[in-house]
C-alpha cells in the first residue's frame, strides 16, 4: 500500500537542498527573543526564572511546563529569498487529541519592511519523525523574491526546545527587527487554554493572534492543568513591566472554595505593584449548553466568583480593571464546533476568543 505522501505531494516533509546557506544560533543578534525570561543570560528557553523550577511554592506541573515555549518568538529582518530552520525540541509522546504542528512545530510570519503591512502566514515548520531518539526536525522556506521582509516564528506551544537554529542566503541582509508598536508585553495567565491547547499550530492560539492585530508583544504564562493561583506567581508577575494583565486563572483550582480563597488576593498582589496597570478578569472559557450539567454548575460559580472580585475591586476604586464572561468567548451559535472536547478550543475556538479579547485590549491600552 502507498504511502500518503507518495500519493499526494502536499504531504512531504521538508528537506533543506540550499548549498548556498548560512546558520545561525537563533540566540545571537541581531535575532531577538520574546515571551521568554532572560535566554540571552541563561542559553535556555523558559517562560519563568531558573529559580522556579525548584520552587517548592508551585505545582509540579508549573516547575515542568514553564520550560515549554508557549508564546516565544523570533524576530529578525532580512531579504533571504528564503529561510530555514533546524530544531531540536524535548519529544515525551504526543497528545492524542492535538496536532503535532502545534505541539511541536514553529509556524513563520512575513511582513514587508518597505511598507510595514500585516504580518501574513507563510510556513509551518512540520516536525516529522520525532521520536525521544530522535527529537531534531528542519524546515525550509522560499519566497518569490528577495525583498527585505520581518520574519516571526513561533515556537512550540506544548515542548521544550533545546535548540533553534535559522539558515539564511549566505551574504543576504540581515537587521533587528523593529520595536513593536506596543513594547511593553500583554501579559497572559491562565490554564491550558492560555497555554495554547489544542491549538493547530503556535500562530491561531488567541494570544498570538491579539499580537498581531495589535502589533504587540506578549508573554504567555498558561500552565496546562496548573493553574493554582500560587502566591509565589503572583508576586512575579507583578514584577514584570507589561502594558496589560489578562487574568484568565481559575479552570484548574482544585475546588470552589480554594478558587474564592486565591482569586482576589492574587488580583491585589498585582495591582498593589502596579496601581496604574490595565487588568482585565477573565472567566475561564466554556459553551455551557453542551457542557455535563454538573460542570456547567461548576463554571457557572467560578463565574460568580470572578465578577465578584470584580465588583469588589471596582468598590474599592479600581477604574483601571474589566470583566471579560467566560461565557462569551467561545461565539455562541457556532460554540459547539469551537472545541475538541467541550473544554479546549480549535483553531476556530480561539479566533472567536481572539475577537472578543481584541476590542477590549486595543481600547483599555489605547487609553
């Protein structure tokens, strides 16, 4: 019998041909890293502190998936007429229910520097024949011209990567990137849905696609089955210079009671740090009329928990914080199509995320 991709093209993996190719170590400039913490200092790609990864104030899982990459990117400029990539990620087996191109693979970005027009979907690097004997995968990438263009790539959302190294035209262009518009990073909490499950690839999760329409950074600090709204956290994030915080913590706690014992606090911790700071208060994502009635009774009171501390922090003079319903953001007609498990979205779940978040970023920032 065939193969797939003996039958049909389209299917076959990427083999890098070009002889003419310079690489690159994605750590050194004028490359530059985002959504991830000081990986210029430590050569390792992590979402939070070395420190963390034994500390004894966070769940196992927080001290594990803060090691995957959920959010990071690479930015640079150049007029390559094409671009390539070798990875080495931390293959552990798949999840049943997620793409392997979200799981692992990078996806790319290009936008014309000459006129700085929007970011447009050009490549996922598909990460085939992983196996924990052999985690390296690359990837290559030609565009019709050689034109100066802003690349992005994602990394993986649900794997560590050990290494990322570019290829390029030998002797090609090659720029930092320019700032964002927004510098300061939107800065996301929050569970699995946060971190990007079950995302087709790193581009359609709804941080990255708010990024993009807002033309701003972001760090992603989803930890899948993990959110416990740990103090520990909560006193980091407070620490980070961001433009806004989405608050979207809660799907995870262990029980109602743990969840109306940490949601505030954790609030307070850093809005005491930052007085001036857009928060918005995020209740967890769910089509509660295709939902077990006993979790939709479940979402229904970590709701009312939420808007709780939203009005208390609102009585207490806070004018800077907004509620977003969970209940919303998953569309409505359509909400049954827009997940894979009546928990985590599709690529068509987090679009309609993206676009209720959206409106709601650009005006809170703007002001």
């Amino acid at each position: 019998m065939a193969r797939l991709d003996e039958i049909d093209v389209n299917f076959k993996s990427d083999t890098i041909t070009a002889e003419d190719m310079q690489v690159f170590n994605c750590l050194s400039a004028p490359f530059k890293i985002h959504g991830l913490y000081e990986p210029y200092k430590s050569e390792r790609f992590m979402r939070l502190p070395a420190d963390f990864a034994d500390c004894e104030g966070v769940t196992e899982g927080v001290r594990t998936l803060m090691f995957h990459t959920a959010g990071a990117r690479v930015r640079f400029a150049t007029d390559s007429p094409y671009v390539a990539i070798v990875a080495e990620v931390d293959f552990r087996g798949q999840m049943p229910h997620m793409p392997a191109t979200g799981e692992f693979g990078f996806d790319m970005y290009a936008a014309d520097v000459s006129s700085r027009k929007d970011s447009m979907y050009k490549k996922t690097f598909v990460p085939n024949g992983l196996s924990a004997e052999n985690p390296r995968f690359d990837g290559f990438y030609e565009f019709d011209d050689s034109r100066m263009r802003e690349i992005t790539i994602n990394f993986p959302l649900y794997s560590a990567v050990n290494k990322l190294y570019i290829g390029l035209k030998e002797g090609c262009r090659l720029e930092e990137a320019q700032k964002y518009t927004i510098d300061k990073p939107i800065v996301y909490y929050g569970s699995s849905v946060t971190q990007g499950g079950c995302a087709s690839r790193p581009g359609t999760v709804y941080t990255s696609l708010i990024s993009r329409w807002l033309d701003a950074d972001h760090i992603n600090l989803g930890f899948s089955g993990s959110d416990r709204g740990e103090t520990a956290l909560a006193e980091y994030m407070a620490t980070i210079p961001m433009s806004a915080f989405v608050y979207g913590y809660g799907y995870n706690s262990p029980s109602i009671e743990y969840f109306a014992e940490t949601y505030y606090p954790f609030y307070k911790i850093v809005r005491d740090k930052n007085p001036d700071l857009p928060i918005i208060m995020m209740s967890s994502p769910s089509c509660i009329r295709i939902r077990p009635e006993a979790l939709a009774e479940r979402m229904t009171k970590r709701r009312a928990i939420v808007m709780k501390a939203y009005l208390q922090a609102l009585e207490e003079g806070d004018r800077n914080v907004h509620f977003v319903d969970g209940f919303s953001l998953l569309g409505t007609l359509e909400a049954e199509e827009a997940t894979v498990d009546q928990i985590h979205p599709t690529d068509h779940g987090f679009y309609y995320m993206a676009k209720t978040l959206y409106p709601v970023l650009k005006s809170i920032i703007k002001k």
